[in-house]
C-alpha cells in the first residue's frame, strides 16, 4: 500500500534514484534525508533526486534538501537531481541553488554523469 510519505527509489548500475512524488513537502523531505543517508552508510555514494512528478516543493522541504546536499557533500558523495520543471527549477535559481547542485535534464544523463565521475 502506498502512503502519502513513501518515497520510491531504485539502483541503476550502483546509482541510486530517488522520487520524492508530487510534492516535496516536511514529510517527505525528511524521508528523502533519511534515505540518503541509510545510502551513505550502505556505501552508496551517488545519488540521484528525479523531480520528475514534483509539482511543488515547499520552504521547508528546500531546507532540508540543502542538508541532504551537505551531507553528500561531508561524505564526498555525489548529488545530481534531474527533471525539474521549469518552476522548480526557477525557485532553484533564485534561492541560488543552482551553485550547489548538480542539475541534469534527465535521470538518464544524471546517471551518465554520475556513472563518468567515477
């Protein structure tokens, strides 16, 4: 059963993907840092965040997405989020984001760049 928190997520080729759904909101957020990190201490180190079906993202779920950046970043892991909508990705912009984050047009190139890091 699906409930209004879960977050899916799938590992392609030692990357994982993460989907926070329709709304990136506290609740959410969280299980998104929560999960990142569950992945760090798996020794998973490159995470991608698909926005895809994200339709909004809220102040708080912008903060804590900024911890999940640094905690990549303490564990020298890789971020890259992909498929933002144009509104997200201008909330990005101006919050100045976008000088924090890897941003990919795809989970497919964000994978790719992550997969060339290497």
């Amino acid at each position: 059963m699906i409930t209004a928190v879960e977050i899916r997520e799938k590992v392609v080729d030692g990357v994982a993907v993460l989907y926070p759904g329709h709304y990136l909101n506290q609740l959410r957020g969280e299980n998104i840092e929560i999960r990142c990190r569950e992945l760090l201490a798996e020794g998973i180190r490159q995470v991608v965040i698909n926005f895809e079906e994200t339709e909004l993202i809220n102040s708080v779920g912008i903060s804590i997405l900024l911890g999940v950046v640094e905690a990549m970043n303490d564990a020298r892991a890789m971020l890259v989020v992909s498929n933002l909508n144009s509104a997200s990705r201008e909330l990005f912009e101006v919050l100045g984001l976008l000088a924090e984050l890897r941003i990919e047009d795809t989970e497919e190139d964000a994978i790719e760049k992550l997969r060339s890091a290497v």
